[in-house]
C-alpha cells in the first residue's frame, strides 16, 4: 500500500520532497531589503508593499471564502433537510395519527440532523426558523421539520476562523521572508502561535519536506506521534491501514480524501506558499461522508418506491382498462339476445300467432319483457360506463341554463316522487349558464336525484337546488334518506359497489349511476362531492364552470 501511494504521490507532486518539488520550482532567495535601526521598528519596515498586498489579499480571499462557504453550508443543510422530510412525509402518510406521532418522536435517533419534527396543519402558515422545512404530509396536514442548527453554525463559525487564522499565517510568512533577521526562536512561536488558532490541522513544509510549524489539531488526526520532521515520514505514517485518492488537481492545488480502517475520513488540502514550500490542511469529513450515504440510501429508496408505483400504476390501469373492455363487449353480446328475447315476449303477449291457452301466460310473458328491459337498461349502462372511461364517449360543449336543467328533473321525477310519498322541492333560480352537453348534464343530474328518491323513505323530502357564484356553479341535491356511513361512503368511488343488503334492493341496477355522473362531471371541467350521515341523509354537491357571457346575457 505505502509503495502503491508513494507512487501516486510523485505523480502528484506530492512526494517526499514536498509539493513544490513536484511543481519543479526551484528555491528562489531574495537579498535583504533594509537594515535593523537600533530602537523601534519603523511601520514601513514591517508592513511593506509586498506584505500589505499579500495580507489585504489573503483577508479578501477568507472573506469570499466564508460568504460562499455559508451559503453552501445552509443550502446543504435544507436540501438534506428537504430529501428527509420528504421521506418521513411518504412513510408517515399511510400511518394512523397515533403511529405517525410515535414515528415522529423517534426521527432524531433516525436522523442525527433533525432536532425537532412535528405534524402542523396545513393551512397553518408557520414560520420556518433558519433551517426549517414544511412539507406537505397527505391527510395528517403538513411535517414541519427542524435541523440542529448547532452544530452546522459552529461548523461555519470554525471554518470561518481557520481562514481568517489561515490569512493572518500567510501574512506572517510573507513578512517572515522580508524580516529573516528575525530571531527563529521568535518567528517559531510567533508562527506556533498563529497556527494554533487555526481549527483545522495545518502543517507548513519546506521545498525538502523539512516541517517548519504544525498545530495540534494536525497531529491528532494523522495520528503522529510527537513531532515528525520530514514529509516523507508524514506520508507513510498517514497511509498505514487505509487509503487514499486524488480528489481533485487544479494547477498546483491538490485535494485529496483519506479513509481510515476505523471509518474516519480525512480530507486534505495541499496548497503552495512559495519558493517550493506548501501547506497542508487537515479536515474531518467523517460526519458528511455518513450524512452523504445517508442521503444516498434515502435517494435509492426514493427511486425504488417511483418505480415501483410507476410499475403498480401501470399494472392497475391495463386491469381496469381489460376489466371496462369485457364488460363492453360482454355488453354488446348479450343485447342481441335479450333484444331477441324482448321481442318474442311482445308477440306472445300480443297473442300474434294464436291465443297461449291459460291466462297466467299474459303474466309470465310480461314479466319475462320487464325483466328482459331491464338487463338491457342495465347492460347499456355498463357500456357507457366502459366508453367514458376509455375517452370514447364526446360530450358537447354548448351553454346550458341550470334553471331550464333543474324544472326539466321536475317533470320527470315529479310523479315517482309523489307515488313515494317524498317531497320533491326545488330551489331559487340562479339565472346561471354553464358550459356542456344538455344531454349529458340531464343524465348528471338525474341518476343523483333518481338516487335520492329511491333511498328516501316515505314522508322524506329531496331538494334539488343551484348556486352561482363568480367562477362556477353549484348543482346540489339533498335527501333525508337512509344515509351512509364512511365505508358504504368510501366505496361509491368503486363502479358496481352497492354496499350491504340496505342498497340490494330491487330495481337498484348494477350500482353505476354515481360513477356515470361522477365521470359526466369531470369531462364537463367541473368535480362531484358527497357528504352523508346515517339515518340523516345525503347531499352531492356539483360544481361546474360557468359560461360568463352566456350568464350576462340571461342576466339582462
């Protein structure tokens, strides 16, 4: 392994001979400028030119470096945040409140960098504090989710120091240069001193590998023992029981990522300072390295669950499209016989071809019609069920006045009312127009209110009202019928569901005029809502987007 990195650190340039040698500069020495004065050091002695440069320069450098560095770090943080919430949002969804809230409760053990996570309501504009996200969690309202901002500002807040440290470092060696007649013993603590401040690990380097100054946080993670001299014994007690690779190489930039036996991760950062002397800087990243396979474990689980309902999605809509094409063709298969059949009944009621002998035949041939008229009724609705949900079935899209719509379900519902012993109101004229097929909308309306009278006991009352407002319309039908409860409720989104024995009764049908209507709605722009409460009723609400010039005119 040594001999393998060796290698790779003369290619580099940053072998034993340090990373200038690498960079084939050769030690350039600059005479003396100036003499000692006896008494006090003049400011332009200590701060020349060339010094001042360097300082305002290594202090604007740090300071672009904090700027960019905290954006980065902050942006870091949220789209972490942002890809856990996301996750915990998608795996609390299917959960019960209660099991949501315990799951909550155990994110910071899951997740080291959440401090807090709650359930807020989604309508609730909370304020979201520095590292902070909302996101929204499906029925339990929306996760709002808080890092630990500690540790993410006192990490800025080090990195920040050890620029400006390391800006004041450069500054010193520069002047070190300019002021060599400096005692060394004065220059070693002055640049000890300095590098001491430093909250990264920093060593300085000769053109010959000879280390000038290191601080104890460089020590401590190389593990190096005491105070090694050279470069070359740097590397090969850095190397042992781990690896190392090259990052990134820019001119004579080199970044390179320890991994240790242990886990641990080290990035290094070599830089020149001049003359062949270089800088290395020691950083742990073992905690981002962990955050970032966190990440990656979160991203992979993320992609698997995509594809995966990208699959079950796929797989569900060519059953329900299978399913809707057997039935329209099993529909159109058994009209021709039930027509046949309907039709033999009406000549033998009819007695075309001779009398049938005992009368009882009259009640059987017509029971036989009935019953044949009502599969086709019901078989032609499975048809049209199956052509709206294919998109085979085109509405119109004309203006259609609501108030001509609603006396027209009068006329027609008005009898069957009376005969069940329901009121059948209307409400107010609303003088609205909406846009769509006249058919299509009567059909609508009259499979919600031929619902309401049927399931609407004696002595009940059925409303049918509409409501306009500026961007639409509302068709609403209320009943004090029998009612549903939330399962019975949640299973109307199902075709052919009639529930328990309350909605097996006769004349039912094949349970699909709420899904017709349902579908009528959707392709006319507008949607269908249902409340309902045992033993107290029903309500299905319609809204429909309104036709506003057509709307004017009637108006005036």
């Amino acid at each position: 392994m040594t001999e393998i990195f060796m290698r790779s650190a003369e290619a580099s340039g940053a072998g034993a001979n340090g990373f200038g040698a690498g960079m084939g500069q050769a030690s350039k020495r600059h005479p003396k400028s100036g003499t000692r004065a006896s008494g006090a050091l003049h400011l332009h002695t200590l701060l020349s030119p060339i010094t001042t440069a360097v300082a305002l320069t290594s202090v604007l450098a740090a300071t672009l470096f904090i700027i960019y560095d905290t954006a980065r770090t902050l942006d870091d943080a949220r789209h972490e945040l942002a890809i856990i919430g996301n996750a915990l949002a998608n795996e609390i969804s299917t959960l019960a409140p209660e099991a949501a809230n315990a799951l909550l409760g155990k994110t910071n053990e899951r997740y080291g960098a959440i401090s807090k996570a709650s359930l807020v309501s989604s309508n609730t504009a909370a304020p979201t504090p520095l590292l902070g996200q909302i996101i929204p969690a499906g029925d339990h309202g929306a996760l709002a989710l808080e890092a630990a901002e500690g540790s993410t500002i006192s990490g800025i807040a080090q990195r920040g120091a050890g620029a400006l440290a390391l800006a004041g470092l450069v500054t010193l060696l520069t002047w070190r240069r300019k002021r060599s007649g400096m005692p060394d013993m004065v220059q070693r603590h002055n640049f000890q001193t300095m590098a001491a401040a430093i909250p990264l690990g920093v060593a300085c380097w000769t053109e010959t590998g000879q280390l000038i100054i290191s601080n104890e946080q460089y020590r401590d993670r190389l593990n190096l023992a005491g105070t090694t001299t050279t470069y070359h014994d740097a590397v090969k007690k850095l190397i042992q029981g781990g690896y190392m690779k090259l990052l990134s190489e820019d001119g004579n930039n080199k970044i390179l990522e320890l991994h240790r036996e242990d886990g641990s991760c080290l990035l290094i950062d070599q830089r020149p300072l001049g003359d062949g002397a270089f800088m290395t800087l020691v950083s742990d990243v073992t905690e981002r390295k962990k955050t970032d396979m966190l990440l990656d474990a979160i991203r992979g689980e993320q992609r698997l669950l995509a594809r995966r309902y990208h699959e079950e999605k796929l797989k569900a809509e060519a059953a329900s499209k299978a399913k809707t094409n057997f039935l329209a063709h099993l529909s159109h298969d058994i009209r021709t016989p039930l027509n046949h059949i309907i039709g033999f009944a009406e000549l033998m009621r009819h007695q075309t071809y001779g009398p049938l002998g005992d009368a009882r035949y009259n009640d059987y041939v017509q029971s036989i019609k009935t019953s044949g008229e009502h599969l086709l009724a019901s078989f032609a609705t499975i048809l049209d069920l199956a052509e709206f949900e294919n998109g085979q079935k085109t509405l119109r899209n004309d203006p259609v006045a609501v108030d001509e719509l609603i006396e027209g379900q009068v006329r027609r519902f008005g009898a069957q009312a009376k005969r069940a012993g329901v009121t059948f109101a209307i409400g107010e004229p609303c003088g609205a127009v909406v846009m769509g097929d006249g058919l299509g909308l009567q059909r609508m309306v009259a499979n919600i209110v031929d619902n309401s009278l049927r399931f609407t006991p004696s002595g009940g009352r059925v409303t049918l009202a509409a409501f306009a407002a500026r961007d639409g319309v509302v068709i609403e039908v209320t009943d004090t019928g029998v009612g549903m409860n939330e399962e019975r409720l949640a299973s109307l989104s199902q075709p052919f569901a009639l529930g328990d024995a309350t909605f097996t009764r006769e004349g039912v049908g094949p349970g699909l005029g709420i899904s017709i209507s349902r579908a009528i709605a959707e392709l006319s722009g507008g949607h269908m809502a249902i409340d309902s409460s045992p033993a107290l009723g029903t309500t299905v609400a319609i809204s429909l987007p309104l036709d506003n010039e057509a709307t004017l005119q009637a108006a005036e």
